[in-house]
C-alpha cells in the first residue's frame, strides 16, 4: 500500500472510530470539508504533514499514534 491510500484509510478509520462524519472532522479539527473529501477520495495528492496535524490536534492525539499502526507498517516504497 501507498502512504497516500494509508493516510485515506486512517481517516476514514478515524472517523469511524469516533463516529463522526467528515463534516463532523473538519469542524473538529479546522481542516475544510473539502480538503478532507478530497485526501479521502483520493483527489489529493499530497496531503500535507500540516494538514494531517490539524486533524490529529482536533482528535486530541499526536502524530505518532496517527501513523502507527498496520496501515504505515506494510506500505510500499515510494522512490523507484
């Protein structure tokens, strides 16, 4: 897995697992709904250390819990 689709599926996991819709999140989190459809729908391309920070400081957690885990764990490389 990419780290692009890791940082999609992490929010959406986010989500789930604190019941919020993306609306719900970005409010949360100061982040524009849109910013957030377009990284989870994969329109983005380069979602931003920033960005994913917002979301982490609305979900009251840091970076490091963010990507822990399996998701960052199998990811391919992305140099070639």
């Amino acid at each position: 897995m990419r780290a692009k689709e890791a940082v999609r599926q992490r929010i959406r996991q986010l989500c789930d697992d604190n019941q919020l819709s993306l609306n719900g999140l970005a409010h949360k989190c100061g982040v524009t709904q849109s910013t957030l459809n377009n990284i989870v729908s994969g329109r983005n391309n380069s979602t931003t250390v920033s960005t994913i920070q917002k979301v982490c400081d609305g979900l009251d957690m840091d970076l490091a819990t963010f990507f822990s885990g399996e998701l960052f764990s199998r990811n391919e490389q992305e140099i070639r």
